[in-house]
C-alpha cells in the first residue's frame, strides 16, 4: 500500500482506487490512508525510506506527550522519563511485532488522557475547556481516520476507564456532570471519523469474488462522492 501510494502521488494523482492489489479495491478503507498528513512524507522519500522517518516521528510525539502527562499528574521529572522511556519502548516492540500503523492509531492516547484529566478535575473554565474538549475530539478523531480500529478501541477504553476513574473520586451528584463533557467530546471525535468509516462499511460490501464482478465498473465508481469527506 506504501508503494503504491509514494507512486500516486509522485504522479500527481489522489488515489481513490488502485488495481494493483486484490485485483482492484478501494483505497479509502486501507492502512496507508491518503489523507493521514504524515503520509505526505512520501512526496519526499521513497517508500522504502519512509518507515524510518514514520517511526521516528510518531515515537517521539508519543515520548513527549506520554511526559506531558506523567508530569500533569504530579509525577517528578525523573519520574516521568522513566515513564516516557516504558511507553515508547513498548509501542516500538509492539509496531515491530505487528504493523506501522499502530503507531497513527495510539498516538493520541496520551493527548486523550490529558484532556480529560482537565475536564474531570475542572482544572480548565471558559474559553480554555471548550479548547480542551475540542482538543479531545480532535484527538479521537485522528485515532480512528487512522485505519486500525483494534488499536482505536483500546484508545478509547482506557480514556473512557480513566474518565470514570476520575468521576468516581467525586462527588455523587457532580459525577456525571464531569462526565459530560468527556462525552461529548469524544462524540464530536466519533462524527469526525463518520468520513472514513463510512467509505470503510460501504466498501467492505465489496468482494472480487462475486460472480456479477466488475472491474471496469468499480474502476469507475469506487469513490462516491461522499467518500471524499475523508479529506476534509
């Protein structure tokens, strides 16, 4: 898919399907999403060069903020690094176990878990908690534009169980109002990522195998229109 994609877009084409895998399917619902920024990177590398930088750039966005929160919660500076160093090393061995593209989808954890930390414990009034919770959704959307529901799911059990964590330490009555904006951050995270999980069902309706098969005809029309919104 990386190759393929490095390819498209060093021809100046946005690819919307490819022929060259499963004798032609959709590009929306693949791993190598063409409009996941990062992915611009292969304007500029190879395809063979670009897992480096991938690796490179996403562990250290998942060090630093992994830092931020340790030390939000109160942890020392030592501390934190030692909890910087466990988080990276273990993303590292699990991406080379398995696939890149874990890395896109667990990014936002740690951006996940600071956001509602601020909004369970009202550390942030006003203008600053509708940042946050905008930050929120933002982050849950990038999770799950990034193609790995698995690895999105675990993302938001564990923001979802740090959430209740936090509530549960509250007041009766003030539990759910704390809740709230949790939720309906993650809610505006989960429209945001309607525009590739939409093209994802329709095109898991698809199969090669089916008898009435038409290559020419999905070559045609393998994006609708609202496929497109994934861009947006």
């Amino acid at each position: 898919w990386d190759r393929i994609l490095h390819d498209r877009l060093r021809s100046g084409e946005l690819p919307l399907w490819t022929r060259d895998i499963a004798g032609g399917a959709p590009f929306v619902p693949q791993m190598a999403q063409a409009y996941e920024p990062i992915n611009l990177l292969l304007l500029l590398l190879p395809s063979e060069q670009w897992y480096g930088w991938w690796y490179l750039i996403h562990q250290v966005l998942f060090g630093y903020f992994a830092y931020l929160f340790l030390r939000r919660l109160g942890c020392a500076h030592s501390s934190a690094l030692f909890g910087l160093v466990v988080a990276v090393l273990g993303l590292w061995t699990q991406c080379k176990l398995h696939h890149n593209v874990i890395l896109t989808a667990a990014l936002p954890l740690w951006p996940m878990l600071s956001a509602v930390f601020d909004l369970v414990h009202d550390n942030v009034l006003g203008k600053r908690r509708r940042r946050t919770i905008a930050w929120l959704a933002f982050w849950t959307g990038i999770s799950w534009l990034s193609g790995f529901a698995v690895v999105s799911l675990q993302v938001s059990y564990l923001t979802v169980a740090f959430a209740g964590l936090l509530a549960f330490h509250r007041a009766r009555g003030e539990r759910l109002r704390a809740l709230l904006p949790v939720g309906v951050a993650m809610a505006l995270g989960g429209l945001l990522s309607f525009a590739h999980m939409i093209p994802v069902l329709q095109a898991s309706a698809m199969s090669s195998r089916d008898s009435g098969w038409n290559p020419a005809f999905l070559a045609a029309h393998g994006l609708e229109w609202d496929h497109a919104l994934s861009a947006i």
